[in-house]
C-alpha cells in the first residue's frame, strides 16, 4: 500500500515538475524573441502587399506612357524632374520630333497627343504575361521606409535584358507611397538585380502581343 501511494506521489511530482517547465519554456524571453520576429515579418508582408500593388501600377503606367497617372504617383522631386528634364517618351511626331514626358504631363495634353499618335503608344496588357517584376525586399528598414523593384521591358513588348527600369518606392510623412526615383541605373543600395524576389515571373505565351495565330499548319492537315 505504501508503494503505491509512494508511486502516486511521484507520478504526480514529475507532472507538476514537467508542468512548471512547460510554463518556463512559454515565458521565455527566446520565445518572446521568435513571436517578435513573427510579428515583424507580418509586417513585412504588410508593406510588401501594398508596395507591389503601387510599383505594378506605376510599371503600367509608364510602359502605356500613361503620364498624368504617372506625374501624380512620383514624389515632389520626382515631379521637379520630370517637367524640367528632357525625359524621351520615344513618341515621334509629325514633324520628326520627340515628344518628351512633361509634354503629356497635364491630361488634356495628353489625350490629344495619344488620340493623334495612337498608334505610338502600347498597352500593358498586351504583354499577357511576358514581363518580370523583382522586389529587393532587404532595402527596406523602418528608418529608410524604401522598396526597389526591378521591372522589364520598360519600352517594348519583347523581353530584353537591355530594356529595363528600377523603381524606388518611400513612404512620405503622410505615410502614403510615392515613387522617388525611376532610373535604368542600377541603385547603389540594390546588391546583384538578380538578388531580388521574383514576384511576377516571365512567362512565355504562344501568342505574342495580342497577334493570334492563323493556325495554317492545322487547315493543311
């Protein structure tokens, strides 16, 4: 009878003992440490949700030359810029002269230059899926407040890896994102262009540019 109750007795100890270090093990300050960094990176993903949406709609916008929606997306240097300096769109006009981006730059201007020049001017969703967005997640810190993209092509339809744009995003005062810069140099702050994400991946389509296929090889047949 003793060495039962004696058995009891520990099995009970040895619950309360494994009990009590379970508790430690939650309490502990490692533990508090890996939910930080949990919490942290939720936030990551918070922003990266948000900058990826804004550097794909400023990507549309400047591949269309879509200039007002890309004016207003740009910070007030990036504004500065743009009307004082000679940024080629590639739009010619009739008279053989290149139409640069603050001639667009107010909306009228712009729908009358795209109406006369439409043919001049593409359409982002005519690359389907043939385009590469990069994101260089590892710029950003909580006191830069940056995201890099990497997007291409930046001109044409066809993927070419001499036809690109970086993107460099910063959140201003009023927490809003706004593109600082837009450059085809590559960014001191970015390692390698290959060392971004992939988050939009190239891919090949058996239709190119909104061209379809006559199909002659299967009328043949």
């Amino acid at each position: 009878m003793q060495k039962k109750t004696l058995f009891i007795l520990l099995m009970i100890s040895m619950f309360l003992f494994v009990a009590a270090c379970s508790s430690d093990k939650e309490a502990s300050p490692e533990n508090n440490e890996g939910d930080a960094k949990n919490e942290q990176k939720s936030e990551r993903e918070k922003v990266f949700e948000e900058t990826d949406k804004v550097a794909k709609k400023f990507y549309k916008a400047g591949f269309e030359l879509n200039i007002p929606v890309a004016y207003e997306m740009l910070s007030p240097k990036g504004k500065e810029e743009l009307e004082n300096q000679p940024y080629v769109t590639g739009i010619v006009s009739k008279n053989g002269d290149d139409i640069h981006g603050k001639e667009l730059i107010n909306k009228q201007d712009y729908k009358k230059i795209k109406n006369k020049y439409t043919d001049q001017f593409k359409d982002f969703e005519k690359l389907n899926d043939e385009y590469e967005i990069r994101r260089y997640g590892y710029v950003y810190g909580e006191s830069s407040k940056e995201v890099i993209y990497y997007v291409e092509p930046w001109r044409g339809y066809e993927k070419d890896e001499s036809d690109f744009n970086f993107i460099s995003l910063k959140k201003n005062e009023k927490g809003e994102w706004k593109v600082k810069k837009f450059t085809e140099k590559k960014p001191d702050k970015v390692n390698d262009w290959k060392s971004g994400k992939v988050i939009h991946e190239y891919e090949k389509q058996s239709t190119s540019n909104g061209k379809e296929s006559y199909g002659f090889e299967e009328e043949n047949k």
